[in-house]
C-alpha cells in the first residue's frame, strides 16, 4: 500500500518558502495515501496561477491547463473515467474570478470530483494584483487606492447554488486540511473545499497570525451539525465565512454519474467502442 | 414526364411547413428519387415567413435550383415573396382560405385549393399541410399509396386514428386538384429507379459518423446552426453508454472534450463561429499537450452573432489562424451528407493518430441541407487509435518516480500515449512548455526540439482520404472552378451549363484545408487558364489561402456572396460566362 511518500516526486515547487500550498500539497499527498490510493489510481487536474503548479507536485497523474478551466476538465477526465480519482486545484484568481461559471455549474452539476482552491485573496504570480477574494479596501498594484469591490464569499455561495460538500480550512492545520480533503475524496460528489493559503509575499493583511485569530474552528463546537445547512448558511454569516471544517455535507444526493440514463460501472474509457453490423443498422434505418 | 423540378412551401413559421416538406420527400426518397431540400427560417420560433424548397429527380442532386415549379402557399406574403423564383407555366397550389392573389408581371397559374377547408372536414385545421402535400402529389403524379408508410410511422404514437386522418387529408387533396385540372399536369415524374437510399441533414451524417467512430461523449452549448449533433447524440449515445452533457458555455465545452480525451474516450464537441471563437485559448492547449479533440464548426453568418440562421463560409482562416502560438492542427471539409458521416469517422482517427485536435469544418447549407446519401457502409467504419499504449500491455516498472516519457522525441514527431489509472504511466501533462515527460522547462533547446517535434507530425502530409475532390478530365482547361464545404453541387451544376456551351471546366472542392494539398491544386491550377474560387464570403479566405500556398495569383478570380443566401447554379454560370465574354479567357 502506497504512503504519502510515494505521492512525492523529485521536482522542486517553485513556490516562495513560507507559501501556504506547501501545506495543501502535504496534506493531498497524506489524504490520498490515508484513504488507500495508489499513485496511479490519482489525477489532478490544475488551473493557472502559483497554485496550478500542483499538479506537477504530486506523484500522480497531472493535467496543468489553462487559466480557469481546471473543472471543466476534471469532469470530462472523470466522465472518461469513473475509475480514477480526480482532484481539481487551483487559486482563487481561477476558481471565483476566470472560472466562476465553471465552479457554479460544476457544483450544480455534481460530478464525483474534489476540488481543491488555494485561497490566498491575491494575484501572485503576476505579481500582487487584487483578487475576488480581496476584502474590500484592499491595496494592491491594480487598486493603489483599496479594492472598492465586494470580496465574494465562496462558501455561501456553494451552499445557495446547492453544493454537496463544502468545507475550509488552512495551511497552518495539516490535520484539520489532511482530513477534509480524505472527505472531500470519500463524498459520493462534488466536493469543495476552500483553503486559506497565505501568501507570504503579496498580502501582508491576510497572514498566519491573522488567521490565527479570526478563524472559528468547527471541530471545537459539539452541537455543530454538517447536515443541517440553515446551520451551515447562519455559522458562515455571523463569522463573515471565516469559519474552517466541514461546513454542510448531503450524503443523501447521488452523483451525476449515477444519474445518467444507461451510464455504465465500466468507465467509458474502458469499453469496446466498435458498433457491430446490426447497430449500425439500425441506426441507418432511422435516416431510410 | 419531367427528370427534375423544384417544389417550395412557404407559411408562417410553426404552420407545419417543415412536416409538410418532410413528408413529401420522405415519401419520395423512398421511391428512390434523388432530393435536395433547404430551409429558409428565421432566428425565432413562432411567426415570421419561413419556407422549405425541395429539389427532386431522378439523377443524384446536391444544389437548390434556380428556378421554382410549383409554389404551395399557406399565406400570401408566401406568393408574393416567393412567386418570382416560378418558372412560366409553374403553378401556384395557395390556401382559397385567404382569397390568394398573383402578383403583377407573374405568369403562374394559381390554383385556389381549400387546404384549410378541406382539413376542417377531415377533422382538424392543423391538416392543411397534409392537405397541401396530397394536391402536390397528385401534380408529381405520386399515389396516395406513397404516403402510407411515413404516416403510419410519424403518427402511430397518436393513433390510428389521427393516421387515417392524416391519409384522408392527403386523399382528398389528390382528389380536389385531379377534379381541378384533370389527370394531365406538366410536372408529372419520371419513374425513379427505385433504388434504396437515405434522405438526412449535414448535421445527421457528422452526428452518426461520431457514434460510428465510437464517440462515447460529447460536451456542447446549443448554438444553431450545430445544435441537430447534439440533439440526435442525447437520443443515441446513452444505448451506447455514453452520454451528452450541455455546458455552461463553449470553453467548458471543448476543455471537457479535452479532459476526456486525455481520459481515454473519444469526445467531441461543436458549434458554430462564435462558439469556436470562445474555444481557441483551449484548442491551443490541445495541440500544446497532443490531446486528441474532434471539434465541428457549422459556419453560419458572421462577424459577431451576424446571420445565425443564414448560409456563409467565413470561418475559414479564424480556423487555421485563430489560435496563439503555433500548434499542429487539421481541418477538414466535407463538402456532401455521405462525406459528412466517413469525414467524422476520420475526424476521430486523425486525432488519435497525430495527437492534436481536427476541426470538421462545414456549413449552415451542408448541416441543415437535406439531401439523399447513397447507403452508408459499415465495412468502411474503421477505427485507428495510432500509438495509444492498450490497457492489456505491461509497462516497465518505473523506478525512482521517474515518469513516463509521454512527450518522447521520436522520427515521425508522434509519441506514445498512455492514459491516467495505467500503472507504470506517470507522466505530466502541462500546456507550459515541457520536457519529454511532461514536466515544464523552459530550457532554449529543449523548446525548440518541441516545437519541431510537435509541428513535424503533420509536415509530410497526412492520411486523409480525399484531400481535394476532383472532376477534372481536361488536361487543359478554360477554367479551373474551385471551392469548399456546400458548393459542391451549385458548381457542378453551373459547370454542366457551361460545358454544355463547349467550355472546357474543371471543378476542384477542397476537402483537406490543413494542411493544404498545395501539390494536387498547382497541379489543377497549371491546366487552367483562369481559377475561380467560389466562397460564400467578402474578402476571398479561399482564394487567399491558395494565393499563399500555390500562388498563381495572375489566375485567381474570387467570387464571393455574403447575403446570406447559398449561391445559385446561375450566378456562378454567369460571372464565369462574363469572363469569356470580356475575353479574360
């Protein structure tokens, strides 16, 4: 059985040391081992941005595509093949700003993929920019003056567009973080799960020790209960979403997988694809 | 007896012109006549005058005609925007109900038939297309008895009884116009050969080619003038496994199509122009990663939404050019319905084969056209998934994580592809610039030995079957008439015309566009004194793109409509004709 040793390769992250996705990539490598996977059996496919580098971190399948559009090729990989395990990452200059539409439709949509975003409320890689996720007044080089739009709230917004698995956590809890994406992979679902991953360059507001204090741990509450999701909605708007944990799981949902008329356990990828004569046939007949 | 004539109805859209059209040449298809039929609709649903023209014959034919014999008219807007196309002594069949009226200058004969009338008596108004399509018959000199089979099978889920009354419908509609004008009209048919044959749409033969081909996904946005792919692959794919999923928009679209490919199944998407505008970025990253992607373009009017429902062939250059950087690419366009279904088959080998994604290029003629296509033949479904490692065969055990080399330099350019879940595959897949195993470099030599590598898998050509379609028997020629995708049969008809006048024409349709046959056109282009490249579009993306490639510009003459209209047999006859006329030739 593989540890999450095996989940390493021999390239080394060109992230700048004190990077919170140092913690989520441990934490992916320690999750995939803990739920019993193999290298092989792992595909993660990434966005643009410091955090699209993932995939080419892990010792895994990787596919690095294009800015925004990591889920929509999650899905088709996954509907490809069922068999795999199929992790989507990315920042959230590509998960709330790119690709919105995608989140929001991938949620509704509710293909069995994980989806990891390293939420760092910045623009890194091109160098300090401000981000959906920048809180208003937020001072970056594209707004020298303070960010003078509203930060989205991604958890809320999953719960309204009727997410099946929400989580948060943060770089700083390899546990906490290790255990929610082991659940993420577990859910029968979409999975979303929004890490705070400070970015120790560009954003000196949002740090380690900021989260420190304004995070509320959902694990140290015993009548928190992930399956009432006015609960979940209530606990994200008294904490402005700075909550960390599962947030709302509906184990009851079934895939999109599941629910495809004549969709088989065979993954697609794995199937004989020539027709015999008599299909064929009958399918010319209709045009006779 | 007549070889050939055009029929056209016309109403309000959602009248049940469509169905009346349908069935009429279903019916006549199945008596093994040859037909044409085109859709002439606007970007709405209910209102607005919409028609159908048909051609039908006895030998095959791929063009609407010029000229018009016999007009069926649910309203009068019908007679007076459509009355000019009639032939003299073509008739005119027109609902009595609105007290039809010939335009001045119109020599047709109008018949007053009482459609609705008619229908009311049988049982419902919604009959008068019924009604109509009996009275045509009776002109055509088909029996009633044609009409049995396809009734039976669009209304046996209504019942018999709503089938008895469509055959009434039909009936008394032969019966009115025989009492009209007797048994003796001009445009009764030859018989046909009464061979077996199909009678489909563009967009059905591309739709059956990706089952056939054994495309098992397909991710789309409903655009028209695509949309018919789709809608027949919901209906199919899922007794075959697979499914369709409708996206958010078209970069979900082709990035999904992406994804699964690289997943191992055979994926496709289409759309028209501004659908395949918003896949660039993403066909990019399909040719940066070699992952096969099988993409349609139904090119409808442009720039912007331009004409959505109308014919045009502008698309042409955004598909070779419209990417950044540099990739490997190939686009084909089929040019009838039957090469529409063997060009998709190819479509999917291609790209598996070259690892890249292929455009199937067509047009709103060629997908919504309808037109009879020779039996399809199974023994040609060929499937070649080129240098794809099986799930049955063993890789070496990869030590060290090391990676498989997924981007290997080899002779011709083309690496072996492993899919994710293989053990022992491990590779990186990134549209950075990579190494050989995936991972991103940025090394000078490197990229440059990617770039050649990438690039040199289409330099030496490609099996395609028919890059350029020929009917060229002059060794040397007056003219060279060349063209792509729906034309096909608009210049082999203008071509007969003027051969008939002891012209000496050649017709070349070009099948492959990219890469582009440059050898087989300059050798077309050196027997002709003058080409002339027939495109439904402004600037001459056709004619360019041989200028560039051949060159010979001295011989290029373009043609161009941007109407919205298909070109007519005519039109092309005459601008060629002028040229000798103005001794060009």
């Amino acid at each position: 059985m593989a540890t999450f040793k095996d989940f390493r390769n021999k390239v080394k992250p060109n992230w700048c040391p004190g990077c919170g996705d140092f913690s989520v990539l441990a934490a992916m490598q320690r999750a995939f081992a803990n739920v019993g996977l193999e290298p092989h059996d792992v595909a993660i496919v990434s966005g643009i941005g410091c955090s699209g580098r993932i995939s080419g971190y892990v010792n895994a399948y990787g596919f690095h595509g294009v800015h925004g559009r990591a889920l929509p090729i999650a899905q088709g990989l996954k509907l490809a093949n069922r068999g795999l395990t199929v992790i989507a990452a990315g920042g959230d200059g590509d998960g709330f700003a790119i690709g919105m539409a995608h989140t929001i439709h991938a949620i509704r949509r509710n293909v069995d993929i994980t989806y990891i975003v390293m939420d760092n409320q910045v623009y890194g890689l091109t160098k300090g920019q401000t981000s959906p996720r920048s809180e208003m007044g937020f001072k970056t080089k594209s707004t020298p003056h303070g960010s003078i739009e509203a930060a989205i709230n991604p958890m809320e917004m999953a719960l309204t567009v009727g997410a099946g698995f929400v989580a948060q956590s943060v770089s700083s809890d390899l546990k906490q973080l290790t255990h929610v994406i082991e659940e993420g992979i577990k859910h029968k679902g979409f999975s979303l799960i929004n890490v705070y991953s400070p970015c120790v360059t560009y954003n000196k507001i949002n740090t380690y020790d900021w989260f420190k204090e304004h995070l509320v741990n959902l694990d140290d509450d015993p009548n928190y209960d992930p399956a009432d999701r006015s609960m979940a909605m209530q606990k994200l708007m008294e904490n402005n979403g700075l909550v960390t944990g599962i947030i709302y799981q509906n184990k009851e949902r079934k895939p999109y997988e599941d629910m495809i008329k004549g969709f088989k356990e065979t993954p697609l990828s794995k199937q004989d694809i020539m027709l015999t004569r008599e299909q064929f046939d009958k399918l010319v007949a209709e045009f006779a | 007896m007549i070889k050939q004539l055009s029929w056209k109805v016309g109403g309000q859209q959602g009248e049940g012109i469509d169905s009346a059209g349908e069935i009429l040449a279903t019916a006549l298809n199945r008596k093994g006549y040859y037909l044409y039929g085109y859709r002439h609709f606007s970007s709405r649903i209910k209102g607005g005058h919409s028609n159908t023209k048909i051609r039908i014959s006895t030998s095959p034919v791929r063009s609407i005609s010029d000229e018009l014999d016999i007009l069926v008219a649910f309203d009068q807007e019908t007679i007076d925007l459509n009355a000019f196309e009639l032939i003299e002594g073509g008739i005119i069949l027109a609902d009595a109900k609105f007290n039809p009226a010939v335009p001045e200058g119109i020599s047709a004969r109008l018949l007053a038939v009482p459609f609705t009338k008619i229908a009311e008596e049988v049982g419902m108004a919604q009959m008068k297309n019924m009604v109509a399509v009996g009275a045509s018959a009776a002109l055509l000199g088909i029996s009633v008895d044609a009409f049995q089979e396809v009734i039976e099978e669009r209304f046996a889920r209504k019942g018999q009884k709503i089938v008895d009354k469509n055959m009434e419908a039909i009936s008394r509609g032969v019966e009115f116009v025989i009492s009209e004008v007797g048994d003796i009209s001009n445009f009764k048919l030859e018989p046909s050969d009464g061979k077996k044959r199909l009678y489909m749409i563009g967009n059905d033969a591309i739709a059956l080619g990706a089952v056939a081909a054994g495309a098992r996904l397909m991710a789309a946005y409903p655009i028209t003038p695509s949309s018919e792919i789709m809608e027949y692959l919901i209906k199919r794919l899922p007794e075959f496994g697979g499914t369709v999923v409708q996206t958010e928009d078209e970069i979900a679209a082709i990035t999904m199509v992406i994804g699964a490919n690289y997943g191992g199944v055979r994926a496709l998407t289409a759309s028209a122009g501004p659908g395949l505008s918003l896949m660039t970025e993403a066909i990019g990253l399909a040719g940066m990663t070699e992952t096969p992607a099988v993409i349609v373009n139904t090119q409808r009017g442009g720039p912007s939404t331009g004409l959505p429902t109308k014919q045009e062939q502008s698309d042409l250059l955004a598909m070779l050019y419209s990417t950044h950087g540099e990739i490997p690419k190939i686009v084909i366009a089929p040019s009838t319905a039957e090469e529409c279904f063997y060009d998709t088959i190819q479509a999917f080998n291609l790209a598996e084969q070259y690892q890249c994604p292929v455009i199937i290029l067509s047009d709103l003629a060629l997908s919504l056209g309808k037109q009879t296509v020779e039996p399809l033949d199974y023994d040609r479904i060929k499937i070649d998934r080129g240098k794809l490692v099986l799930d049955d065969e063993e890789l070496p055990e990869l030590e060290n994580s090391e990676l498989f080399p997924r981007y290997e330099f080899t002779p011709d350019g083309i690496s072996r592809r492993v899919l994710p879940g293989k053990k022992n595959g491990l590779h990186h897949v990134t549209g950075v610039e990579h190494d050989q195993t995936g991972r991103p470099s940025e090394n000078p030599v490197n990229r440059k030995k990617m770039m050649d590598k990438r690039l040199s898998k289409l330099a030496n050509g490609i099996q395609f079957e028919e890059p350029v379609f020929l009917d060229a028997k002059h060794e040397e020629a007056d003219l060279l008439i060349v063209g792509f995708c729906s034309t096909r049969g608009t210049i082999h008809e203008a071509m007969e015309r003027l051969e008939a006048e002891g012209m000496k024409v050649n017709h070349a349709h070009v099948r492959q566009v990219l890469p582009f046959p440059t050898d087989i056109m300059a050798e077309q282009m050196k027997k002709a004194k003058k080409v002339i490249v027939v495109e439904n579009n402004a600037t001459g993306q056709l004619t360019n793109l041989i200028k560039m490639h051949v060159g010979m510009a001295e011989k290029l003459v373009h043609i161009g409509k941007y109407d919205g209209n298909p070109f007519l047999p005519s039109e092309i006859y005459k601008q060629c004709k002028e040229l000798f006329v103005h001794g060009h030739i």
